[in-house]
C-alpha cells in the first residue's frame, strides 16, 4: 500500500519532504510568469531582461529564469538544451520548437501551456495559441524538449541551508544573497514577486551577486529631480516639419514562404502586410504579389 501511495504521489508532481508533501508545479510557475507578459510587443533581437519587448527565444529564456531554470538565448540553442519529449507527451512548461521557413532550421521557440495550446512571443506580441494548428504552425513543428527535470525541480525550489533571515532596518527588510540564491528563490521565501524585488533595487535583471545586499520590502529608491533653473526667455523660432517617407517593395511570394517569415524578414508585422494588401486571412500563394510597406 505504501508503494502504491508513493508512485500515485510522483504521478501527479509530489515530492515528500521533510515530511510534508509539496506539490512541484514548475510548469504551472512558468505559464503564470509568462501570462504577466500577454501583449507585450515583439521585437527580433530583443536582449534579454528587457521586458518592454521580445523576441520568441529572449521571452522563453527570461520566463525560465525567472523561476530559476537557466536555458540558452537563442532557439537554436534552447533546441538541444534538456531531453526530447514526443508530441503526445508534452507537459506544461515543456518548450516546443518549429521551423517557420521550411528551411530545415529551428528558428521560432513557444512554451507549452497545456490542452494543444502554446505561449510564445510572436508577431503581434505575447500571446496563446493553437500549438499545432492545422492552417500554420502544425506544419511547421519540429520537436519539444524538457528542461524542467527532476534535478532543476530541485534546484529552483531548494531553500539555502541556514540561510539568514532578512535583517530590519529603519527602512525596511535586507537580505544577503547566499551562493546558489536567484532571486526566484528569495522571492518565494520572503512570499513576494521578483518583479518587486527588482523594482525595490532598481535592478534591470535577474544577475545577482554572492554577498549582494537586497532590499525586501520598504519603499524604491527616489529619483532625485534636477533643480530648475530660470533662465531668459527663448525667442520662439520656425519649425519645419519634413514629412516621413515610406519605402514600398513588392515581393513575389515563393514556395514553403508564410506571412510570419516575410514579415521578419523586412521587420513589419503580419497585420501591417494583411492591411496593406488586403487580406482577409493569412494563406498565401506562390507567384502572389505583396505590396511591403516600410
């Protein structure tokens, strides 16, 4: 009976501990960090950190760091990171990787969300959607690879041992960051965001040192405002306005190209070409004219 309770346990993502049991729910973790990020602008080449844009691969690297899992930057590379996994047994957190060119390289990277569906930066921004669509992206799926093993479980929500509690201050709490901390880690151990943390200590990402000094609670640093100075006053002066130039190309549709590969390949969205050409949906031809617009 205790085999049996054990191995129903591990089935469903327990872990005994301690002697209470914790439920590790990485996957879900990593879609409710990725969801905060819903309709923030896509932008190839975004760095990493920057959460004012993404680009499908800097989204997916800086959604598993912020829950402790450290994966490569590009697609290519996060491709070949963890272990394969079948189609058919694909679990939330798992990322998932196609080939939107047909030209046998992974080129765009989603995270699986559950139930057919894929978070992923794309061209409208963040969003759902349907990972294996019959009309886009099942034709384009490659593979699906787990990073989220038993041994990163472990790590991200491994507490430091005889880590010491966050100090008071007048302004609030400190902590000392502990060698093998991130700021996941300290997040959940104080039950607050990472986002807070950052915002309390003005950081621009998730890098911490050993040693390091965190703010935990209290109020973010001020920004000191310039001091104003009067001055005489300025002379208004004409202004010119010069009107801005948009740059036409027309591009010839050619086999195995879809709207989101032309549409990275001269920086516009997909919207913006359906707008300019007016379509009504994204399936396109071989030697279909499009009008791109810059």
């Amino acid at each position: 009976m205790k085999k049996k309770i054990l191995s129903i346990a591990v089935a469903a993502g327990v872990i005994l501990s301690g002697g209470e049991f914790a439920h590790a729910s990485l996957g879900d973790d990593i879609i409710k960090t990725g969801h905060k990020y819903l309709g923030t602008p896509y932008k190839y080449g975004s760095a990493f950190g920057n959460t004012r844009t993404f680009d499908c691969s800097s989204f997916t690297s800086y959604v598993f760091a912020q829950n402790g899992i450290t994966i490569p930057r590009t697609s290519v590379g996060q491709a070949s990171a963890g272990v394969a996994v079948s189609k058919a047994n694909l679990q939330k957190g798992d990322l998932v990787f196609y080939d939107t060119d047909f030209d046998g390289r992974v080129n765009h990277a989603g995270i699986y969300a559950g139930n057919g569906k894929m978070l992923n930066a794309q061209s409208n921004g963040v969003a759902y959607t349907d990972a294996f669509s019959k009309y886009y992206w099942g034709a384009r799926y490659i593979t699906g690879r787990r990073v989220i093993t038993q041994k990163a479980t472990a790590a991200a929500a491994k507490k430091p041992i005889q880590a010491k509690p966050a100090a008071s201050t007048g302004q609030g709490k400190v902590h000392k960051v502990q060698k093998g901390e991130t700021l996941w880690s300290i997040s959940k151990k104080y039950k607050t965001t990472v986002a807070a943390i950052q915002k309390l200590n003005n950081l621009k990402s998730t890098s911490l040192k050993v040693g390091q000094v965190l703010k935990i609670s209290g109020q973010a640093p001020s920004i000191k405002k310039a001091s104003t100075v009067k001055t005489a006053p300025i002379k208004k002066t004409t202004t010119v306005s010069i009107a801005s130039t948009t740059k036409t190309i027309s591009y010839t549709v050619k086999r195995g190209n879809s709207l989101w590969g032309i549409s990275n390949s001269y920086g516009v969205s997909v919207n913006q070409i359906m707008k300019t050409n007016k379509l009504k949906s994204a399936s396109i031809y071989p030697g279909q004219k499009l009008i791109i617009s810059k």
